[in-house]
C-alpha cells in the first residue's frame, strides 16, 4: 500500500474518530438532561400530556382551525423579519442545573441581521416563586465578523457586561440597516 493510500485512510478513521466524540458528547448531554428529572416529574408530565392530547383530539379545535392558525404565525414571523431584518438560523439549548425553583439553560444562536452575521451564547437563570417567574440573561458573549468597527465592539462589550438581549437585538437591527446603506453607497461611488 502506497502513503498516499495511508494517509485517505487515516484522514478518515480521524474524521470517523471526531465524529464518534461527538456524538459521544451529544449523548451524553442527553443522558445528563434526562437525569435531571425525577421519576415522578417525568409522569407527571406524561399524564399532563396526555391529558392535553385528550383536550384537543375531543374537537376544540379542528385541523382547518389549526393550519389557519399556522399560516397567520407564519406570517406574522415573515412580517418581523423584514421589519427588524433578524433571521435566526439556529438556537441550541442545553439544561445546566435544575433545582427546585431555579433552572439554569445554556442557549446559542446564531443569524443574520441584514447582511451582517451574529452568534451569542448565554445561560438563562430563571427563579420560579408562588406567584411567578423571573428570568435573568448571564454569561453573554456576542461573536461578530462586524465587531472590528471600534464602535461595534464598545457597543458589544457594554451589551455583554449587561445582558440585556432586547437592546441588543434593537441595537443591531438599527446599525445592520445603516452598515448596508453605507456598503451599497460605496460600491455606488467604486
């Protein structure tokens, strides 16, 4: 067998290495996401499921109801991507700690803001007392291909140091609509 041969095959049983950790690691987090629960949560929810699936296939609402209700959400997600210019491409999320009223959730995602890019991974902590819940934005980090504009990156630090996503989100649908009119401004006068 000649090295060009070795090297392919060990380039894929690499590739096939890698891939195996992380599914590895995939399965693993749903082993511990599932460990979270207790047995009687767990049939707590099946029964609640249950008892919901009875509700709806009892006639509350029929199939025309449903796809009506469907296509009107639909729409109204189209509306506010062009109007904030946002689209999510992925969201991930991952249970950290589960106690008795506090839940901590590792969330990323990532999109496009007009033509720039963003990923941001944050936890959610959320406190659930009697009356309600509370939820709380920490451990943000924003990633932007954009953040070499020295305002872009002030901005992105500030809004890391207080985790506040709505400002964020505003923020960059504001300046995403502005960096495009600048790009076609120039490449108008290029």
């Amino acid at each position: 067998m000649d090295n060009g041969n070795c090297q392919v095959y060990e380039e894929e049983i690499q590739s096939l290495e890698e891939e195996i950790k992380l599914l590895t690691e995939k399965y693993e987090d749903n082993q511990q996401e599932s460990t979270f629960f207790s047995d009687e949560e767990i049939l707590m929810s099946i029964t609640s499921l249950q008892k919901e699936f009875q509700g709806e296939s009892k006639g509350h609402e029929s199939p025309s109801d449903l796809k009506a209700q469907l296509e009107s959400l639909e729409t109204d997600l189209s509306f506010l991507m062009k109007f904030t210019g946002i689209q999510l491409r992925s969201h991930s999320k991952k249970t950290v700690e589960r106690t008795g009223n506090r839940t901590v959730q590792k969330h990323r995602l990532s999109g496009n803001c007009h033509s720039l890019s963003f990923q941001l991974e944050f936890h959610l902590l959320e406190m659930q007392n009697k009356e309600s819940v509370s939820a709380v934005v920490t451990d943000l980090n924003i990633i932007m291909p954009s953040a070499e504009d020295s305002d872009m990156s002030k901005f992105v630090s500030r809004t890391e140091e207080h985790g506040n996503l709505l400002t964020f989100f505003r923020s960059l649908s504001t300046y995403a609509e502005w960096f495009e009119h600048r790009r076609c401004t120039f490449l108008h006068f290029k």
